[in-house]
C-alpha cells in the first residue's frame, strides 16, 4: 500500500519501522523540530531522525487546517494514512484524502482513557489491564469505530515506561495485521458507557503527596515514570522517584521506616529506583550507599 505515517515520539518509531518494512511509505508527518535541553536548541523529534535513517520524506506543518497542507496531503494519493501520537488534529479534508482513510493507533482500552495521556492515567487509576486499539478516525477526540484490539494486564510494579515500550510494539503488531485484513475487518462502534479521557499530565501532579493512602502514592510513582517523574523532597533536594511496591509499615506520613520505605497517610511504600537532578537513575541500594538515610527520616513535601 501507499501509507503516510503521521508520528512524532519514540512510542511511534516501531510502527514506522514496521510499515517500513512493507508498504510504500510516501511521507511521514511529525511535528517540527523543538526546544529541549540545556541549551534550549531545537531537537528533532524521535521519528524524524528514524525517517530520515530511512530516507524518508519528512513534513512537519504547524498545521493542517489550510488549503495548501491539505491539497498537498491529497497530492500524496495515498491508500490510507496511519497515525499515532501525531499531535495535531486531522480536519475532515485530510481524513478523507486517502483512499482506504485514516487509522489511528491508540494506547487504551477504547472507550476509556480517550486523549492525551492513556498510558500513565490507566497506571494511576489502578486498571488491571490496558492494551492498543486500532481505529477508524472519526472527527471526534478518539471516538471512531474500532478495527481491532488487544489488551495486556498493568503488573503490579509496571510503569507507564514499561507499558510505553510493551504497547508500543503491540501497536506495530496490530497494525500490520489490520492493513493485512483491512477490506475484511468490521469497524465496532465504541460503546457509549465507560468513557473516559486520559488528561495531559500536568507537572503539579508529579509533587508526592504522603498523606495519600499507599496504593495512590505507589500508582502515581509508576505512573509518571520515567516522565516527568514524582518526586519529593530530601534536605531541599528535589529526588525523582521512578519506581516503587507496597510495604508493610505505620508512621507519620513522609517517614522513612527503614531503607527506602516510606510511611504513607495509610501503609507504606518501597522505592526501588530514584535519580538526582542531572544524575542517571539508580537502583535504591545504590542511592542508600552515598546518602544518610537514617529511619525517621521526613521526606517532603506532604
């Protein structure tokens, strides 16, 4: 097939890969180069530099909605347009150019956790699964009928990293098998109970709050790792904290019980894995080596 791809982060590149692999891609859309790091230079986004390895044409318009993006679109006379996490909406010009449209591949269960961020949200919510849905596009934020799906359980220690990685590959997979089977696949209406919308993470949330019971601080350190990653705070230093479980243990909230477990407003959490600013992560034993953590410790904020 004639396939535009239309993605912008690392979770997008193995579809590329993919589709790379198979079909005829045309052009790949992302978006433009931005500012990032120390220097604040602009960076080429993931599947820019994996379309340029590739040879690839690449586009990156700051919009969609003029007349020239979508006559140029159409001149692609593509068979069918696949996108994940783009980050522009489609107007109904350009999701009807191609001939077969355009599928989107979405990291939830639909119709949950429609929107900008279904991975770290099912985490936080405590879901026992998750998993990819393949999608007609429709005009709505992600409500069009769904092609196929596959779920995969949230393990009790994952992190959205983790899940980024195993749903990411899913995708890939899940895609090919679709474009393999498309004119035999029945679209299946979302349902209209069970909506719900998977906010962009704000970064006031990453704060860890100990007076929330256990479980919430568990889910929300797993949840936002490894970005933006909660954190907390020891002698005025801010210490991200990638990875956790739940312990046993009482205390105040915020006390450090022993080790890396920290009371909470009920029960208590282990970290496992923490990075300092401008370091690497690192394992709590390592961290423990070069810090004075002795138990009654108090971890802010919160």
């Amino acid at each position: 097939m004639r396939v535009i791809f239309m993605g912008t982060p690392e979770f997008s590149v193995p579809v590329l890969d993919a589709l790379a692999g198979a079909h005829e891609v045309v052009a790949v859309y992302c978006q433009p180069p931005r500012p990032a790091g120390r220097g604040k230079r602009d960076r080429a986004s993931a599947v820019q530099v994996r379309a340029g390895e590739l040879g690839l044409e690449v586009r990156h318009p700051l919009t969609l909605k003029d007349a020239g993006a979508q006559a140029e679109f159409a001149a692609l006379h593509a068979d069918v347009a696949v996108v994940v996490a783009y980050g522009l909406i489609l107007p109904q010009a350009v999701l009807d150019a191609p001939r077969l449209g355009c599928l989107n591949i979405h990291a939830s269960l639909l119709p949950r956790w429609r929107g900008a961020a279904p991975i770290q949200r099912a985490v936080m919510a405590g879901d026992a699964e998750t998993g990819v849905c393949i999608m007609q596009m429709a005009a709505g934020l992600d409500t069009g009928p769904v092609l196929l799906r596959e779920a995969t359980q949230i393990g009790a220690q994952d992190t959205a990293g983790d899940l980024h990685d195993r749903l990411s590959a899913m995708g890939a997979r899940l895609i090919m098998a679709a474009l393999a089977d498309l004119p035999a696949l029945s679209p299946e209406p979302q349902a209209e109970a069970g909506v719900t919308y998977a906010a962009k993470i704000d970064k006031a949330e990453a704060r860890v709050d100990w007076t929330r019971p256990a479980a919430e601080v568990d889910r929300l350190i797993r949840g936002l790792s490894p970005f933006p990653g909660a954190w907390c705070e020891l002698g005025g230093e801010r210490i991200k904290l990638l990875r956790s479980h739940l312990a046993a243990g009482t205390g105040a909230p915020g006390t450090v019980l022993g080790g890396l477990t920290v009371a909470c407003g009920t029960g208590a959490v282990t970290v496992t894995e923490v990075q300092r600013a401008g370091r690497r992560p690192m394992v709590a034993a390592e961290f423990l080596r070069g810090t004075d953590l002795a138990p009654g410790t108090r971890l802010g904020p919160g």
